[in-house]
C-alpha cells in the first residue's frame, strides 16, 4: 500500500531523519521518502504485516503531528 501523509514540525535535515528512521524500522515498511518543502511523507507498506495507525504512530512518537 502507498500512502501519503501530511506532517506538521518537519523543517531540517534532523527532522527528516527521524522520520525516515522510524518508519524504516516498522516491519513491513519497503519505502519512505521525506519532502520537507511540503510536509509530506511518502510511505510504501505491507498492510498485511504493519497499519496506516502504526506508520501514524511512528511518526508521532518523533514529535511531529500527522494530520490526515
């Protein structure tokens, strides 16, 4: 599954690796891809191993809002 969310608090190199390291250690994540212009996240998954909640959760529990 492909998904796209919008993520508030992201602004440096920092923030970027945060979020791409702790969705790359959920199980079941094949890809992520960061775009802090536009507070985006691009994440590649195995719904049938991890959820969109875990990804949200992953990326919440680095500091940031997911807000869709």
């Amino acid at each position: 599954m492909e998904l796209t969310l919008n993520v508030q608090g992201m602004s440096c190199g920092n923030c970027k690796q945060a979020v791409q390291g702790a969705l790359k250690n959920l199980d079941g994540v094949a890809s992520v891809e960061v775009h802090l212009d536009s507070g985006k996240v691009d994440v590649s998954f195995d719904e049938d191993t991890v959820s969109t909640e875990e990804v949200k959760e992953a990326i919440e529990e680095q500091g940031y809002d997911v807000t869709n």
